[in-house]
C-alpha cells in the first residue's frame, strides 16, 4: 500500500509517537515522500520533541502537522483526548513545503522562493484561525492558480492567538499557514460534503448589494421566504427556523442543481422594512440560490451521497468541522468511519477544525459546519 495511518492514545509522550511511528515504518519503510502528524490533548506541550522524533526515525522527504482539539486515524475519530496521528505516503510526482505568513497570503518555500509551477495540482493545507487571512487568500489564489486545489483545514486546539501550533518540516510556527504543494501524476480527488440538503425551489437574485439580498424573482427575498415557510412540512419549517442557511450556485450552466452544486453560507438576518435578508455571502445580481437546512440526517445523506460517487481511494486526509462528530451525530466516529469505509486499508488520517476549506466546483472555499477530504489515488 503506498498510504499508511497510525495514532496512539498511550498516556506516555514518548510510547505514544513511537507506536505511530513504528506503524508507519512497518507499512512503508523510512523516507515516504510525505508526512502529516496531528497531535491533540496534553501533547501538544511536547511538539518538539514529537517533530524530532518524526524527522529522525520516519525521516519523511516533506512533513507538515498541526495541533488541535481532536484527531482522526483510520476509522475512528478520537475526540477531547491526548492523542498523536500520523499519515503517510508515496507519491507518482513531489510535494513541496511551503510556508504562509501572518502578514501576507504569498506561497512560499522555507528559503523564500515561489515554488508553484503548471504542473502544481493542490495544497494541502493547514492554518492558524487567527493569523490566516482565510477567505482572502483563498479567494486570491483562485485567481492566481486556477489550476490548484486547496483542501485543509484551520487548527482547532487553541481558543486564543498564538495558542495554536504549526509544523513544517522541523520548524515550528504560531501563526499563518503551512502546506504541502503536490505536483506530478499523482491524483488527489477533493470531496467537500457541506451537510445541507436544499429546501424549496431555486430562485434568481434580481437586487442586491454585496450579501445583502433585496429582491429574489422581482419579489422581496423576506416575502420569498415567508412563502416558502409556510409550504414547508412542520419538521423542515422547524430546521429553517432554527437555523436557516442558503445555497448559491458555483456553476451556473447546469440545468439542474442539487447536493454539491451549490456554496453553502448562512442566512444571518432578515429586515422587515426593506424585506431584505443578510446571508454569509456575497449575492451578485443573476446567480442563483436556494434556501437549505442542515441536521444530522442531512449531514449524513449528503456524506453517504458524494462518497457513493467515487471509486475507492488509497489513502486520504479529513478535515471535518468542530460542529459534526459527537455535537451533530448520534454515533461516535460518523465521518471517520465512512470515509475510511472508501479508502483501501483505512489509511485515513485527519482532524477537527475551526473551518474547513475545499473546492465546489472548479473553486476552493473556506467553509464551516463541512466535511473536507483530500483523496489519494495510487
């Protein structure tokens, strides 16, 4: 197998990287081409000496990792406790560590330099929730590299600035982001499941400004909404009530549009004297939108579906959201254990995140409340 995972929960620092390690070294050998290390719990005060013993004994040819509140191995997801996860490959081309600075949105090597070049695929990436400008720099290189897909996701261990950390290599960092550049022939298939299933009709944006939505359809989007409600079984009029979100659509030349076509943000208020709404988004004049909910039921349908669309992987990476796991669903290990129900071997590795980023159609997103996955292909 070209992908291995591996974690440990040994209350023991230096036990627990060693059985990740070891794991690792048994499927793989020393020196894979990459390496992504997860570390959570109390570990995170000893992240030098996990980064050491990685570079040293795994001795992996690029390695990025971060800290956060909960980690990811294989089928499982290890939520609120001490815990090390380690994710491994080979891959039919190279990966390039690159650096992201609190003060800019530049990819760059640890030397400085651009390392992006046409045949440079994705990123995989990890960020900072503080320090990383997110929705900026993502919306950035969508323009600049329209070619790379970003999937990662924002750590989750530290609720304060500075609090976080940030591995490349052997360096470790408190702010911005780290990632790996893929490039070359090796197929790295995205999979971002925003946990929402549409409701009502779609609708045209007639009037707006910025993501204030004033008109859908030449009625005001307020008296569009009241409409929709009162159509709506009792169990979907209680979900939008609680939570309402709403969907514009990333590709406008399909004719029909369902789970995975839409960018899912949320609806944040609505004005009765204007009848306009504020959603999370911007709402340009001639897309379209359409009004969503989200519950656990749907979260899982809209997981269940995107996988049951793709052949099996090799190896993959999760980032799913701080919302899902145990507050959303009423099992333990849900998005953890489907993933890896598609990928040969479970080699699955991942974590919980502050914000999760993937592509909706052929542009990357930073999203919330999403499971994001990086699927490798051997």
């Amino acid at each position: 197998m070209p992908y291995s995972s591996s974690f440990s929960t040994h209350h023991d620092p230096g036990t627990a990287v060693a059985e990740a390690i070891g794991h690792v070294l048994e499927k793989l050998g020393p020196q894979p081409d990459i390496a992504v290390l997860f570390i959570s719990g109390t570990f995170s005060r000893h992240t030098s000496d996990f980064l050491n013993a990685t570079t040293e004994l795994l001795a992996p040819k690029a390695l990025m990792g971060c800290t956060t509140n909960s980690l990811i191995s294989g089928g499982m997801e290890i939520e609120q406790q001490t815990a090390v996860a380690l994710f491994a490959g080979n891959l039919k081309g190279s990966a390039t560590p690159v650096r992201v600075d609190a003060t800019g949105i530049e990819l760059n090597t640890v030397d400085g330099n651009n390392p992006v070049t046409s045949d440079s695929h994705s990123l995989l990436l990890l960020a900072d929730p503080f320090s990383f400008q997110g929705d900026s720099a993502v919306s950035i290189w969508n323009e600049k590299y329209p070619q790379i897909q970003v999937i990662g996701g924002l750590c989750s261990a530290g609720t304060t600035p500075g609090s976080n950390h940030l591995f490349l290599n052997k360096v470790s960092y408190s702010n911005g982001a780290v990632g790996l550049l893929i490039e070359g022939p090796t197929p790295i298939e995205p999979l971002v499941s925003q946990g929402c299933r549409p409701i009502g009709s779609p609708l045209i944006v007639t009037n707006s400004k910025e993501n204030i939505i004033f008109e859908l359809a030449g009625q005001s989007a307020l008296s569009r909404l009241e409409t929709m409600l009162k159509d709506l079984p009792k169990d979907d009029s209680d979900l939008a009530r609680s939570g309402l979100h709403i969907g514009r659509v990333i590709d406008e030349h399909g004719l029909d549009f369902g789970r995975g076509d839409f960018l899912i943000r949320a609806v944040m208020g609505a004005d009765r004297g204007s009848g306009a709404i504020a959603i999370g988004d911007v709402a340009p004049v001639g897309s379209t939108v359409q009004f969503q909910v989200r519950d656990a039921l749907s979260a899982s349908e809209d997981l269940e579906s995107m996988l049951n669309n793709i052949s099996p992987g090799d190896g993959a990476l999760l980032f799913t959201c701080n919302g899902r796991g145990r507050h959303l669903f009423e099992m333990p290990h849900h998005d953890a254990a489907r993933v890896s129900s598609a990928v040969r071997g479970q080699a699955v590795s991942g974590m919980f995140c502050a914000g999760e980023i993937g592509p909706v159609g052929s542009r990357s997103f930073l999203h919330g409340f999403t499971a994001s996955v990086a699927i490798f292909r051997d």
